[in-house]
C-alpha cells in the first residue's frame, strides 16, 4: 500500500502513521517530495490494512497495490481453468453455448425446447426452478418440481443441466438434482450463499451484478474458492448506466478485463443484458469476439406464453442462427465450438 | 397498460395483441394515430401482463400506468406510518438519530459508544454482529456473542437495538436479540431474506442497494409487507455512479422522491454513502432539509482501530456537532427531534 | 403523445388538460381506466408539446410515442446512407479502417504512421491539429500547421483524411484541409457547432458523448441533417459508469440499437474507449460483429514519445493484428472490407 | 506520481522507467516489494507526465499525487472567494438566491417575473436568451432581443442579471448586457469557450456537466482561472446515473467536495437537477444544508405557458416559501441571506 498524505501534514501526523504501519507488521518505506509525504507499507496482505490507515488524520489517501483476490487470480494460476459440467469442459479455447428457457414451465415444454437447442448447438441446458423475482406478486417458480423435470429432460437429451440457487436452504436440493449450481445478479455479494456453495463439489455459474466493479466481481469468486470449490464460470450479463434504451448496458469490455485478471472461464449472457430478442444475436457475436468462453441465452417457442422475460427470449430458429453465426465468428479467430456430450 | 405498436404493425398484429388482452381479461382501448396504433389495456393488476405483451410481434413498447407496489404506496395508506422500535416511535414528523459503531468489537467498547451517542442524543443503537464483507479474509463479525453483548448495552443505557441480518438461517437468532432488523443493501433483492423478515414480528430496517432505482427499492419493501410486516423503515446510503470522489453518491432526491411515492418512514445514512467522516455532517444535514424522518451514523471513539469502516466513523465529538446541528436544522423546518426513551 | 393523469385528478384538470391539447392543434382520446385516466393527443409533431402538458397540474407523466429524431430515423430513410469520404465509401456493408495517431506532432512522424496504417489495410488517415484537453496545461495540438502535414501526408499515401474541429470559427479552415470533419465527444451537444459543420458540404463524423443516450445522440445528429449536410457518420466510444477498470465502459449494444433506429453509418473507437492498447483488439472484434460500419484506432510507433494518449496507441504490428483479425470476423459474417484508393 | 510496475516486470523494464523518469526533470525514488516494485517521480508538475508513464512495457497503473488544478484549489487560496456581480456579493458565508424564467419570452413576462422574485428575496435575475435545445425543431431563445429585454429589466428592479452564453462568438455581444455570463452543462468541456470567457472580466456562473466529475470539473474551471479571469462561481446541477425517477440525480455530496478542494463559491440548482417543480424545495434546502453558497431557480407564474422547461419552473408563491425556509436553514447553520440591491 502507499499511504499518501495530506499537504500541511505534520511531522507527528506522519511519525503516527509510520508506527501505525510498523504494528501492522509491515515494512515502511518513506519518501519525501517538495509538497507531500508518501509512506509504502511494504508486505501487506491484509483487506483491512487500507482501511485502518485511511482513518488516520493527515491521511489523504491510501492507494492498494496488490489486488484483493487471490485464488481467482492469473497470478495464482497462469493457464485457463476448464470447468467440467457433467462431462461438458468450458473454458480454455473453445465456445459453448448454454441454451434453454428463462423458466421451467411442464415437462412437454421443456422437452420440446431442450430437443431444439441441442439440435442447435447447445451443450447444457439451462432452466429456472426458483426464480428470484422483483414483484412478490409474480410468477415464483415450480420448485422442486421444477428441478425434477429439469434433470429428467437434462437425461433425456444428454444435456447437463444449470438452474438457479437462491438461497442457502437450497443449495442441497439444488445440489441434488443439477450438474452446475447459478447465482444470480441480484445474488453476486450474498456472502453466505456464496460460502454455502463453495462448499459443494458442484460447478457454479456466477452472474456478475449490476452494480459490480470487475474487482468486486472477482472477490465474490473468491468467496466461493476460498472454501475449496475450484469450479466457478463468470458471466457478464448487463450493468445498470444511464442509458435505457436496452434493459443493461452489455459491458463486453468486462470479458477480455476479467480474462487478464483471472483464469477462470468468462461467459456473456445477452438475454439478460438486452432484454430483447431481437439485440441478443448482435451482442452474443460480441461477447465471442471480445474472447468470452461462452454465451448463455434463453429460448421460448412461444415467447408471448412465457411465465417469465417472454420478450428476450430467442424463437427456435433465431437460436439456430445464433450458433452458426457464433460458430462462424469462433471459427474466423481460430477457436472451435464445444459440442453436446 | 398502453401498448404502443410499431409504425407498420400490420391489423393482424393489431388484432392478435387486442385478442390477448382479452385472453387476459382486461378491457381494451384502441386508438388509432396517423402514425401508430395505441391500445389501452384496462384493468390491469398482474406485473406479468407487461411482459406477456411486449413479447408479442408488432410491440414497440408497453407503458405501465399503474405502479407495481400496492401496499408500500401512499394510494394504499395516505398518512405517514409510524414504526415502533422497542418504544422509540419513527416517522410521522420528527427526526430521530440512530447511531453507533461499524461493528460490534467488545463490551467495554460498545459500552463506552452507546453512553457517548445516548448523551448526544441519539435514540436507537446500531452495531454489526454479522458483518457483509466484500472479501471473505476480512472480519466477519462477533456472530451471537455479539448479538449478546448488543443487547446487554442496549438495555443498560435504555437504547433499543438494531443490527444486521444477513442470512435467512439468522433471522431467529437476530430476532430474539435485536429491536428491530437490518437488510443491508446488498441484501436489497434477496427476496428469501426479505419474505423471511416479513414473517417476523420485529420492524425491519431495509436499506436502499447501491443500483436499486426508488421503484426497485418499493418493490423489495412490499416483499415485506406482502407476508404481513407493517413495521418497515428505508434508508438512502448512496448509489453507484461514475463519481468517485466518494465512496458512493448520495441520492438526497430519493428522500422525497420516497416520502411522494411511500408512507413508510425514510432515513438516511451519510456514513456509508460518503466513506469520510469529514463529509457525514454535511450529508445528515442534507437528508434532513431535504425530508427524512431520521439519520442512522456510525461512530467510534478509535477509528483508526476499528475492525471496519474506520475511515467513515465520526469521533464522539463529532456526533455531539451532528445531533446539534440535525436538532437545528429540524427546528428551522418545524420538525421536532425524537428524545431518547 | 400519451398524458396519464395522477390518480384522484379532478374533472377540472381533465378538462383542462383536454383543452389544451385542443389549444395546441391535437386530437384528443380519453380512456378512463378504474383508477386512472390517460388522454391520448393524437398528431403531435412539435417537441415543446410534452413539456407543456407536463407542466399543468394533476398530470402525472407524459409518455411521448413519436420519435422526436426524423431525418436520421430508418422511418425517414430505410436503406443504410453511404457516407463519400473523399472517394472512400463508409456504411453500406463493407467493414472500413480508421487509424493514425491521437496528435500530428511532425511530418516525419505523420509519414511513417499513414505508411504503415495504409500497408495494412486502413482507409482514411486520422490526427489531430486542434486538441480538446482536460487541462489547460497541457499540448493543444499544432493548429493549421497540423493541419497542412495531414493533408499533405493524406494525399502523398492516398488517404483521405478526418480531424476534429473544436470551435466554430475553426470550420472554415478544417474544411479546407480535411475530408471529414470530427466532432469530438465533448462536443456532441454543442449545438451551435453542430450546426455549422451542418451547413459545410463536408462528411461529419460525430462522436457520441460519454454521457448521451441513444436518442440524444440521434437528436445532435438531426441537428446536422437539418441544415442540409446528409453525410454523418456515428461513432461509440464509450459511456461513463461506475466501473473504472477502463477509461469508459464501451456500449456495444449502442451498435445494433443505432443501426435499428437510423440510417446513418455506424462506428466504433475502441481506442477511447478503452484507454489501454491491449484492450483495443477485443472490443474492435465487438464492435464488428455487433454490427459496426467501420473502427477508427489510434496508432503511435513510439507511444511513450506520444504528446496525447500514449497508453492507448496501437503499436504498428498490433495494428496489423487488429485488420487481419477484423477482416476475418467480418468475412465470418459475409461482410467485405473497405479497400484503400 | 508514483508508478506501479507489473508483477513480474523485468530489471530492464525497470530501468528504462526511471530513465524516462529522470528525462523529463524527475527525481526517482525506488521501492522493491516482494512482489511489485514502486517507483516515486518527484517534482512532477506536467499532465503530459502520467500518460507518458502509462505507456511505457511493465508499467500497471500510474497514480497521480499531486492535484491537477492549481488556480481553483484551497491550496492556492485558502479563503473563500466572493464574486461580486453587478454589486451583489456571492460566496464567502451568506446564502444568496438566483432566481428567473427558464427562457426570456417578453418584457412583460419578464417584468412580472422580475417583480415577484426580487420581492422574494432573490438577488439576481437569471433568463435564457439563447437556448441549447436538444431538437434542432424547438425554440432557441430570443437572441439579443432577449438580452436587452433582462438588461432593462434588471436595471428597472435593481437585479444584476445572469445570462447563458452559448458560443464564442455571442461572448461579446452576451458581455455587453450580462452582468455574469452562464456556461451551461452541455458547454463545461467546450474548451474554446471556457478561455474566451476567461479572457472577458465578466464573472462566470460555470455548471457541472451531467456527466463530469469533480475532478474535471475543477478543471474547466481552471481554463477560465487561467486566463486571469478570477472571477467563477460553481454550481451543481445533477448529474446522470440509473434512477430515471427525476430528470438528473442531484449530487449534493459534490457541495462539500468542492468546498474542500476549492475557494470558488458553489451554487445548486435543483430546477435543472429534478426537473418536477414540487422537488424543488427540498433540493435547494438539502443544498443549502449541505453548505452551498446559494440556489438558483426557475420561477413563471404560468409554467404551461412557458416555452422551455415548464414542468420545473416554481410559481411565484412556491418561491416565496423556497426563499423563507431557505432562510430559515440558512440561520439555524449561523448563515445570514444576501440581501437584493
């Protein structure tokens, strides 16, 4: 850390701090220049050193040096991490894609919407059991029900499945039945749920927020490596800005960041980002050519029934386009598709 | 709801968004422009008819009239509510103070706050047993023992108690301990939390998450309300914005913006929302002039070896100043301060 | 336009607001819903009207259905406007190269810059003579004199060249020299300049602003159509949020929504953007295949020489990179590149 | 500055750093961590110096210590500055209110205006004469008619006026009938205007952008410091963020942020800032509270006839209880009123 301080700042303001830096156990490194005093603190590992320093009088600022995370780091581990969902790899060259209904609604429809995407391309079959809605009046989800009819259809095409967890009460259940475990957005920074499934051996799939910094992004990953569980994909899927023509704003700059910072996997989610079916081919072309790992979309063949996000739900056949055209773009970088198991 | 068609939406189209709006049992309005085609839907109570439509061919847009929170509006309740917190009374025109440390750290030194912010003038404690912490090597708090030590100071010097929950798994422990419960903002929208807190009998204290619009933020309040919790108190901590002098941007508008939409009691909290302590006195007066029904700050008589948030803790002294000037300008508006119990 | 009344409006306000929709040469349409009514003004064309309805009690919100952009909309024009830059075509389909340095800052410089840029395959030249700087301290750029090396140096390699024009009493002289003329982000609501560039018989290419949504951007564009100049190309270079990893957060998704709203060529500044070189390469990929027209770059053989912008010039070979790469996703896509004269 | 090299960064990458730093006239001061090696440059007074830095191999980030506006900072002036405009004093301790119609319509219009707000307690008259208006197809103002129109106006009710002046060219004709000349938001990084308005002796009321920070902000001011012109008074007036409740979000934080970095006097102007007249209120009064030096507001006494920006304007008696309450906060802070001519 470098501890900046004020112009005008005594010579006791900065003794203190001095001291302060050396019962941290840290090295101190002074430097004096015509206007202002800068102290490193050398050897710091510790969240809550920059912290303790800012709350010094005469501290201007105090400026980190290491990045706080640590496992998720590419510093930690220098290659690309595969991920193995049920036998499906993601990460480390080649797209895949992640397809299915934003919902699970009956078991004839999740059939008929699992047959299409794997015919399409798809290699894991996404699908909502317990659905985190803004409105307590909504749609809540089939539940254990719906996890049911997941994993049997999952079976049935040989699509392992990925479907939302909410809550730590669940994780078990949810366990139970998926090969990959999602957080949300709205669940990026619930630190107890994050912990709960870092302790299973099950892949999961974490949304960066809305409001979530890159780096705060990747701290989140580390709550869930830090208890053992190796096998997190991330994906960006929209932040909120002022513009509000889509419903996010599709950070796609966030895929190649997050790829320098970290050797996990890095997906772009386009459904959730446009809110649109019709912006979702542009965008997943996007987050391919910017270098993500993969890309997650919704598919409904009859959108208008759809229990939930009707309007951003691909039509079969816009699916089918979307994976030659990703294929396509994979292909002109030099990259190859995964393919269902 | 107003559909408004796309300029060339064919009669087919036209005749299949009216037909579905039937389907729905809602009345139907049609108005034709040179332009464009507009449809009245009428009737209209359900969050997920917007979405149905606006999956539809032909949709441009659909606009809600109707706002999506019922029992958290001012239509639904028209006076201000007041929400008793273990005798303390919130809301309903005088401000109140609640104020204490970060985090809980021992007895002596909660002690040594809560004797200090009581003298000053505040009438409710705060303090975190459970802390969020952005990375998992930091302090996580005292947990039950914490919990423990809040109560025991609380009683001792007559101030009732509120403290964060953060986890559905928590919500019987906190509750027997605490006055009332805290949903931090990144809890906002964990939706299991909030129907949990709803089902409890303690008032619920629900900050605003640092990306939630005012509109968001009522939603997540009527989650509460919806499993028959009246007793809900917001709070306005900062949003996220480009500007980063701070640590976040202080939305005094949504104070208003809150009270015009909202009967339930508004605070703000200039703490978390400047990260400084030399800018919170400045925002609690902002709050204040600007309508809120109370200031919640954080105080420590050591920042520099506090376990978290030092940087933003007033010193006591500061505090005295703050409930001066809060009193004054509360004064200057015909509004009175909540005395202590 | 839609007008929704607040819910309890009088007969009076309704009446009222009937009338004045009258007063101001609008058919009206009532529908009066159980809580609410909402009056439809039919056949606005004037962008004063929904201020004026907005301000007269008991209105809650207008809701405007026209765009308020029309000689920029596909409605006006359907087909994608081919912009001439001195013999160079933009927009239509084929993919088109913008590159050079951030500053002209020598002759030699300029000359092996466009040498290199050209050999690999870029198509109009760009540099600086007059720069916008944050600080008043800071390199202003070499005026007219810049100016006459970019056109010297433009027609030794045959590129036809852009620069950016600041001020209005600047127009006639970068008119004289240039084949297009940039308007640069900060600009993008100067109106009075966007106006006089409106009035040359030059191409525009216009920046979006950090902070401008889609539709404002439209709007400026408009105001450059309006004096009769139909040759604008749009440009994305990214917005301001909260996330500051990159200088900006590139909107992507500004691509495709531009395209589907207007007819004006569409493209993209990764370099801006970005602010760093290696993140240049991915978010140019994204641009394409989201749709863009072109990529303008920055490239410096020497960036730690650069008198502006060193961190984010592209070093020769990266550049030749980044066109290979390029044409390979827009191949992918069944798109052309844009040959050099 | 101090420069942090990657992990990993080579002794020749090193070395070539603390050359370059010494080639531009730096004194280096190297610190070696375990893992990172920090390299201080002393004596950098040049913008040019970070980004030079920033580009060179091996270099992660660049940290500025020194603040890069001079003339606008407490550390060049200590005490507050006082504007003095026509004979009315701002800044330096009293609380002074700026009142007018959005846009100058006609004499009599502006006569009744003038009248009510200066019997109101507002001590300058503010009034658009030229407009930036985001469509090409709505008013633009008056022109010089307009600007004769506030001067006789101003003199006949004793308020010096305020003005926007829109482009370099309309300085001289605005400095002939202005007392203090407007920078609007869309102009406060029109670089060109900054330094012509700096060249009159004229003071200038310069508002934040809606997407600048504080920062840059200090930094277009600073354009105007340097051209001798002394003379500047700040003024919020919202910025852009997700909340789409009101038109901008008020940063009221931005007040005491700019009083510690800087002596100019800062304004708020919660009309712009919200955009509803019924929020006006309390925005001016959270300003004020947060410690602004004054307010400045819209006020017609027909908004639904107003040619701009009805919807915002205060009637007449709604500024009349702004300017008693505004008193009233100002007073139980120790703040006195400025009292019109």
């Amino acid at each position: 850390m470098i501890v900046v301080m004020e112009q005008g700042a005594s010579s006791a303001q900065i003794d203190h701090v001095i001291e302060r830096i050396k019962s941290l156990g840290l090295a101190v490194h002074l430097s004096k220049g015509e206007y202002r005093t800068v102290i490193g603190a050398i050897g710091d590992k510790r969240p809550e050193h920059q912290s303790i320093l800012e709350a010094i009088d005469g501290v201007e600022q105090v400026v980190p040096i290491m990045k706080p995370f640590k496992l998720a780091s590419r510093e930690f581990h220098r290659g690309d991490s595969v991920v193995d969902v049920g036998g499906v790899k993601l990460g480390g060259g080649p797209v895949a894609l992640i397809a299915g209904p934003c919902a699970i609604e009956s078991r004839q429809f999740l059939r008929t919407v699992a047959g299409q995407v794997r015919a399409a391309g798809a290699a894991v079959l996404r699908g909502g059991a317990f659905k985190p809605r803004t409105s307590p009046y909504s749609f809540q989800g089939l539940g254990e029900d719906g996890l049911k009819l997941l994993r049997e259809v999952g079976d049935e095409f040989k699509l392992p499945v990925v479907t939302e967890v909410l809550a730590v009460s669940e994780v078990p259940i949810v366990e139970r039945y998926a090969d990959m475990l999602q957080i949300g957005a709205r669940n990026v920074q619930n630190f107890h749920l994050l912990s709960e499934v870092g302790k299973t051996r099950k892949p999961v799939f974490l949304k960066r927020g809305f409001a979530t910094t890159v780096r705060e992004y990747l701290m989140s990953a580390e709550y869930i490596l830090s208890q053992g569980n190796q096998q997190v994909v991330l994906c960006e899927r929209g932040i909120k800005t002022f513009e509000t023509e889509l419903r996010f704003t599709f950070d796609v700059s966030a895929v190649p960041v997050l790829k320098q910072n970290t050797h996990l996997p890095v997906f772009v989610d386009p459904s959730h980002a446009s809110g649109h079916r019709q912006f979702v081919l542009p965008l997943a072309l996007a987050g391919v050519a910017a270098g993500a790992d993969g890309v997650m979309v919704e598919v409904h063949h009859c959108p208008e029934e759809a229990m939930c996000d009707g309007p951003q739900a691909l039509l079969p056949d816009m699916f089918v386009e979307l994976s030659k055209q990703v294929a396509a773009v994979a292909a002109a970088l030099g990259r190859s598709m995964v393919k269902p198991l």
